[in-house]
C-alpha cells in the first residue's frame, strides 16, 4: 500500500511539476488606459498562443478596456491592474477601445 501512494504521489509530482503552462509563464503584453488614451494605440501580440494582456489604469477616472470582436471585456477602476489570459487568437487587426471614454481606440494585431 506504501508503495502504492508513494507511486501516485511521484505521479501528482510529475503532473505538476510538468505540466501545461501556469498564467505566469505566458508571454505578458501591458496596456496602459488614462483618461481617454489607450497605450500603446497598436498592441502587438502573438497569434495562435497563449498570453496575458496585463491592463493598468493610470488615470483619474474609471476605463474599460472591450473588444466586441475578441468578445472580451475589462472594466478597472482608477490605479487598478488587471490582466486578460487569451487562449488563444487567430493573425489579424482586432479593435479595442474604452467603453468609458469613446475618443479612446487602439487595435490589437496578433502576429
């Protein structure tokens, strides 16, 4: 029996410790919204792979970053970060903006 759940335990180890990519191991991509801006206006991201887009709001007022196309949406408060995981996107020109702020856009190009 001792062997057994010393057998299963290595087993839990090796699934763990091998395992698929934690959210901390994905490439992070940061985006800074302020008050009306997005920055950068053109985000670059890789395509076909898993990745973090890591949002900071440094502006006085609260922002959301939204993508209809990407289907994806992120409202923070002012001096609040936050970060999306993206499975994954297909290559192309995706539209963000800040449903807070309309003057705000940026377009998102997965490469």
């Amino acid at each position: 029996m001792a062997l057994t759940s010393l057998r299963l335990a290595l087993g839990i180890a090796a699934v763990v410790l091998g395992g698929p990519a934690l959210a901390e191991d994905l490439p992070v991509i940061k985006v800074e919204m302020r008050d009306g801006v997005i920055i950068p206006d053109v985000i670059e991201v890789p395509a076909n792979t898993r990745f973090k887009l890591e949002i900071t709001n440094t502006g006085k007022s609260p922002v959301e970053f939204e993508s209809t196309e990407l289907k994806r949406e992120k409202a923070l408060a002012a001096g609040a970060t936050s970060a999306i995981v993206f499975r994954t996107i297909d290559p192309g020109r995706y539209d963000v903006f800040d449903d807070f702020h309309p003057e705000a856009k940026a377009t998102l190009v997965a490469k």
